[in-house]
C-alpha cells in the first residue's frame, strides 16, 4: 500500500530526523515530502497547500 510521509522541516516539536526520515524506511511503499519553512502545525496553517498534494496522491 503506497504511504505518504509528509513533514515541516521547521517542525520544533517533532524533529524531522526523529520522524518522517526514519518512518519512510520503514514503509516498503513510503514517500516523503517535506516542506521547507512549514511548523509543526502545518495541516491547519498551510492546510492548502497540503490539502492540494494530498488530492493529487490519492488520485494517482
């Protein structure tokens, strides 16, 4: 099952090297996409922008 690992790489909460790096080796079918400048908070303050790749994943 194809999983999509998405991440703020200025997240201070959950660093991304202690998350998403290694979730997405985990995952046979992983990938990553990270977001420059994007918080911890990225789903409710950049929800367009996430909104609009996670259509775009689930429809592929």
């Amino acid at each position: 099952m194809p999983t999509l690992v998405l991440h703020g790489e200025d997240d201070q909460v959950v660093p991304i090297a202690a998350s998403a790096l290694k979730a997405v080796k985990l995952l046979p079918n992983g990938m990553r996409k990270t977001y420059p400048g994007f918080s911890h908070g990225m789903l409710t303050v950049n929800a367009d922008v996430l909104n609009a790749d996670l259509l775009k994943f689930v429809t592929n």
